[in-house]
C-alpha cells in the first residue's frame, strides 16, 4: 500500500463497543463493533484493543507496520481510571513500582507505570451504563501512563491493589490525546507517531 492510501484515525470508543470490525469473519449478534460509528475504508484496523467495558481513546490505520510500532512497549498509554474507594497513596507507589498480576494463567509482574490521584473528576460524558451512585460509597480517580498493554492490564492492576475499576477511559497514546473528541466521534489524522 501506497503512503498515499495508508489512512489514519482517531476514535472516542464508547462504553459497550468491541474494538473490531467482524469477530471470527462474521459479525457476531449482540455485539457493537466499530463499523457503526463510521464509514471506515477496508483493511482498517484497530491499534491495540479497548475491551467492551472501557472507553476511550482508540487508533486505527491500514497500515500495518504503524500499527506493531505503536502496540510496541516504546509508546506511553495514559488511562484515566475511576476506582472503588479512596485510594491510599500505598497502593499509588505499588501500581507505580509493579504489581503482581495474572497474564494467561500466569504470575506476571507488571513494569514500573507513572501513576498519580486526579485533583478534579475528569469531564467526561455520561457513560450508557450506569456506573453507581454515591450510596455505595466514595470512588477516586487516577491516572495511570504505562508501555506494556497486557489483556485487561490496568483493571487488574488496581483490582489487586484493592481498588477495583470502575470506568476505565484512554486518554493519550503516544503524543495523540482524546483533546475535544466526543464520544463516538471519529477524526481522521494525518499521521500516527
């Protein structure tokens, strides 16, 4: 493919969205998959995957060399991370430093992360699913910058620091951020870096 043709973009993914195009060749009932939210040219694929409960930001291509360089562990992902309780800053330095997760069926110590407690509730659109609501008690939000991107990496994370997540939104990836995107909106770039 042809400079030319190679195309780019950025996605807000909304909540309760798979990050794929077809699932095993075929579209699958009951699952939301990209090719809702856009008119995409063929051969685009997701960089890297949002489960279906996590939101944020999400890029494509059709190129795919720009994909494997960007799911590398060389580019920062930042997520904003809305967890269970008031997070101590003990489990701030142990999700910083490493924490022990299970990555296929294994034990698996995660890389040194950069992590720290938002000051202000990030202003995001209301999710379609409700999370909860104050009578279950206080939640907090952080942020949480890391290179590897292991299958549920960030929820497991803080699920064994003791703050289980709750909403989980990419906001950065490399130097592209989410910037004034709204959610299922989708904005061509002229290149990934």
């Amino acid at each position: 493919m042809s400079n030319s043709q190679i195309q780019h973009f950025k996605l807000f993914k909304p909540y309760g969205f798979i990050s794929q195009f077809v699932i095993n060749g075929k579209q699958k009932r009951n699952k939301r998959l990209l090719g809702e939210l856009y008119n995409f040219p063929k051969g685009t694929m997701a960089i890297g995957r949002l489960d279906e409960k996590s939101e944020g930001l999400l890029l494509l291509t059709t190129d795919g060399a720009t994909s494997t360089f960007i799911t590398s562990n060389q580019i920062e992902k930042e997520y904003y991370v809305q967890v269970d309780g008031l997070i101590t800053s003990n489990a701030i330095q142990v999700l910083a430093t490493g924490v022990l997760i299970t990555v296929n069926s294994k034990p698996y110590l995660t890389k040194p992360s950069k992590v720290f407690v938002l000051e202000k509730t990030p202003n995001f659109p209301e999710r379609g699913r409700k999370i909860r609501d104050a009578r279950h008690g206080p939640t907090s939000w952080i942020s949480i910058t890391i290179t590897e991107g292991k299958f549920r990496q960030v929820r497991k994370m803080t699920s064994a620091v003791g703050f289980p997540t709750l909403r989980l939104v990419r906001v950065r990836v490399g130097t592209i951020t989410l910037a004034n995107l709204k959610m299922g909106e989708v904005e061509r770039l002229k290149e990934i870096q």
